[in-house]
C-alpha cells in the first residue's frame, strides 16, 4: 500500500553514508516509504542495500545526473503526496516526519518545509546547510537563521518556531509532489547547489509559501559530496547564484542587482584565491563565463510572473534579528 510520504536519498557511492545513517531513518520513518535513487555509483551501494535493507526500494539511474538532474530522473517513478529529499549524510531523529505533515495538513498554501538543521558533529550548533530556515539578502545571497557566512549559531531554542522562510535546504527538503512537478523539478543545468533555493523562488512567484518548523530536527554532517573547500563547490555557487537572479528577479531589481553582483563577484574571487586558493580564483571566473554562456536559456527560463514584493523576504531578516 503506497504510503503518504516517500522519503529519498540520492546516493553516488556512498556506501560509508548509508552504512551509518539509513538505519535511523527506517527507525523512525515506519509511516513512509523509503526509496534510494542510485546515481550509476561505482561502489558497491546497490548489493549492500539488497543484502542489508531489502525494505528499501532503489531506482537506478543510468548516469550521474549531479543532485538537480539525478532526483528528476528518480521521482519520476516515485508517486506519493509528498517527497522528502534526505542527503545520505543525515541523522533523523525521532518524531521527525510528524510536525511537518501537520503543518502541511493545516495549510495547503505551503509547499515546502524545512526542520532545525544541526550539526552531527557538534549537536548543539546549528548547521552550515539549512540551520533555522533559508533567507537571502537584498543582494541574492542566501543565508540562514543561526547562520550568516561561516559562522553559525549555538542552539538555545531560538528557533524552536514555525514561520515563513524563503528557502528550505535540498538538505532535507519536505515539498509537495504535485508542486514538484508543476515547476517541472529542479533546474537540471545546477548540477547541485543552490537548485533548492531557485525551485523555492520559483514557487514564491507561483503564490505558494516556504515554512520552517522548529518541532522537526536533524543532524547533518555536511560536505559528504563535495568538500566546503572544493573549487567545483564555489563555482557550481557563483554560477547557479548568478542564473537563480537572472531567472527570479522582477524588474528593477534585476538591472541593479545582477550588476552590483557582477562588480562584488571580482571582490569575492580575490577574497577565496586569498583565503583558499588560487584554484578558487580562477573557479569565479569560469563561473561568470558559464553563466554569460548559459543566459540566453535562462532567460528564456524565466517565469512569466515575477514577485514585485520580491524582497518580501527583507521583512524577515529585520523580523528575526531584531529579536
């Protein structure tokens, strides 16, 4: 019998992952079905799933479609009313699933959610993906609450609420399946990173809302794909950053803002060639040449209606750090 929720994870050889995390998972998402969608890893993912959790159903792809094209490719087959995306380096916790259908249930303008994100290594500190609920500031970066850069907050209950957020994080991703689908998934071009936040912009200007709930929580390690210091990681950044504005933003903004990116960007490249390498340099400048090369199919992306209220989400900032 097809239950309410699936609960996902993409897998591209992470054996290591799965050994350790999925068991939680089964414990405590007895209501739900558990799918892996297997990347064309070259590992032995597949025989030890057979072999050591056969209530797992696994869809394989047949390559390596990055986050954004390998969960298209896999929940095409997959028909509950809700999806969770769940990151193979994810801890659950016990009653973790029930707060965010409640919340569904209460409110059918949501269509996606995101739990308290904290770090599996230090789990009183919140964590570098997600934390308390995703924003973005006036210039499109995004940021969470508990944490702003590199920096990120000890948890004492601050963010124990249920509110409005701007984006929830591919982390672990509660969403709709139908709204999924009516924006046709992720934008397959981001390969991974920030095709969570674009999708939840684009839902915004579709008149749905994105919710955070505090009752639900995780424990995330964080970089079990891609190294926080992986130059791959900040150009997939600074170029998908710089298409999800070109493609969400109404006008005036976008003029103005992509153009004061475009100047802070040079800063940013000296600041990581600095701070992590030349690599890093370099890794900013092939991300603005990829999305000079990439913007007429993104502006043809664009959606007919743009939120004029946009920075909606500038409410929210000075709502949750003037507390």
């Amino acid at each position: 019998m097809q239950k309410k929720l699936a609960v996902v994870i993409l897998n591209w050889n992470g054996k290591s992952w799965l050994e350790k995390f999925l068991p939680s998972v089964i414990k405590f998402s007895t209501q739900s079905d558990i799918y892996v969608i297997d990347n064309l890893s070259t590992d032995d993912s597949i025989d030890f799933l057979q072999t050591n959790f056969p209530e797992v159903k696994i869809i394989k792809n047949d390559k390596n479609y990055g986050f954004a094209g390998g969960y298209n490719e896999g929940l095409k087959k997959i028909d509950n009313d809700f999806y969770c995306l769940l990151n193979s380096d994810v801890e659950v916790t016990e009653n973790w699933i029930e707060p965010v259908l409640d919340l569904f249930d209460k409110n059918p303008e949501i269509s996606a959610i995101q739990p308290k994100i904290l770090s599996y290594d230090q789990k009183d500190y919140f964590e570098f993906a997600g934390a308390g609920g995703g924003l973005i500031d006036n210039l499109g970066y995004p940021y969470c609450r508990g944490r702003i850069f590199d920096e990120v907050e000890k948890d004492n209950g601050q963010y124990d609420d249920e509110t409005e957020i701007f984006w929830a994080s591919g982390c672990c991703l509660f969403i709709r399946s139908k709204d999924f689908w009516e924006q046709r998934g992720f934008d397959e071009r981001f390969f991974a990173h920030q095709e969570e936040i674009d999708l939840c912009w684009r839902l915004i200007n579709s008149g749905k809302k994105i919710f955070y709930t505090g009752k639900s929580k995780v424990y995330h390690v964080g970089g079990g794909t891609l190294n926080k210091q992986s130059a791959k990681k900040t150009f997939l950044n600074m170029r998908n950053n710089l298409s999800m504005l070109l493609k969400n933003l109404p006008f005036p903004y976008l003029i103005l803002v992509i153009f004061s990116r475009l100047c802070l960007d040079g800063l940013a490249a000296i600041y990581f060639g600095y701070k992590y390498g030349i690599a890093h340099f370099w890794a900013v400048g092939r991300a603005h040449f990829s999305f000079y090369f990439q913007a007429p199919g993104t502006w043809k992306r664009r959606q007919k209606k743009q939120k004029h209220q946009f920075y909606q989400s500038k409410w929210l900032i000075f709502k949750h750090f003037s507390k």
